[in-house]
C-alpha cells in the first residue's frame, strides 16, 4: 500500500484526479443549467471526455527516467494497469451522470472515445512525451465536430469520435488505437525526453 501511494504521489495522481472531477462537475452543471434536456449532446460528451484524458495525462511520466527503465520492477505490467484503471476512471465519472438530471452517455459511447482518445494519447507519449502528448487527439476530436462525416468509407474512420455508439468504423478505429497505444506505452514507456520536463 505504501509503494502505491507513493507511486501515486510520484505521478501527480491526486492533482489529475481533482482535475478529472472538476472538469466532470463543471460540464455536468453547465449543462444541467443551460439545457432544458436531460441527455447531453454527443458534441458535449466528447469534448468531456477530451478534457478527463487531458487531465489524466500528466500522470503518464515521472520525474525519475531512469528508476522507469530498471529491471527491478516490472514497469510494462503497471504502465498497462495504469492506463486500463485511467480508462476506467473516465467511464466511472461520466457513468454516474446517468443517474442525476443532467446524463453523458450513452456509457457504450463513453467507453469507445474514451479507449480510442487515451491510445492516442498513450501513442504521444511514447514517441513525443507525456506533456505534449494531448495536442494530436485535441486536434483531430475539435475537426471532427467541426467537420462531421458520416457517409463513405473513410469518413466514419476520420471522425470516428463523433459517430453514433453503433457505428463499426468508429469502434474498430477506437480499438485499433487504444490497443496501440497500451502496447506502445506498455513496452516503451514514456519518451527519454519526458524526465526533464517532469523534473523541471
């Protein structure tokens, strides 16, 4: 227990999780105030899954490279729990809007964009770093509800965010993602050039 709160507190976790439910209870209240319907639209859904990944991004490196790059601990093991319990973080919060009056989901949704967003976000990390990592899924999730498509072959590919739950195109292209990006993260960890950043 001890070597997890400090791992913990090693990665900023208590900061990114305050974060992560400030960004939620924020949404959460302006669309409970400003909406006369009780479900969020998906623009809205998705945006706050951006801002939960965001959140939980800082948490992906520590100021100690080189303690990550030791065999004494197992790092691939817990960098891959580290991103499945991140995953389970961003469902569990919206999750529990689909209670109260003001609802983000639906949760099939929420799973998709939110495995789809974090691999990429994982993928970043990997190959630029940790703190740089969130600009390719904010980039390509703002043109993707800027330019919805939906027709063709690539068009729910390219936008998979923002498709309907049932869209196969989007799911699969989610999937690909976040299984690349826990491989990645998982074998590679965070980029060399992350520990200074942390550190500094």
């Amino acid at each position: 227990m001890r070597w997890l709160l400090l791992y913990l507190r090693s990665r900023r976790a208590p900061m990114a999780l305050a974060m992560a439910g400030g960004c939620t209870a924020l949404m959460w209240s302006l669309w409970m105030i400003f909406s006369d319907s009780r479900d969020a639209g998906p623009e809205l859904v998705v945006l706050t899954v951006l801002l939960l990944v965001a959140a939980l991004t800082t948490t992906l490196v520590s100021p100690d490279g080189a303690l990550e790059r030791t065999a004494a601990l197992s790092w691939p093991l817990r960098r891959a729990a580290h991103l499945v319990t991140a995953l389970l973080l961003v469902v569990a919060l919206l999750a529990v809007t689909l209670v109260t009056p003001a609802r983000f989901g639906p949760a099939s949704l929420v799973a998709r964009d939110a495995a789809g967003l974090l691999g990429l976000t994982a993928l970043g990390a990997t190959v630029i770093s940790p703190s740089r990592s969130w600009f390719v899924p904010l980039g390509w999730t703002l043109a993707a509800i800027l330019f919805p498509r939906s027709e063709g072959t690539l068009g729910p590919v390219l936008t998979w965010q923002t498709q309907a739950p049932g869209s196969g195109a989007a799911v699969v292209t989610a999937l690909l993602l976040g299984a690349g990006g826990l491989v990645a993260y998982t074998v590679a960890g965070p980029a060399r050039r992350a520990t200074a950043e942390a550190t500094g």
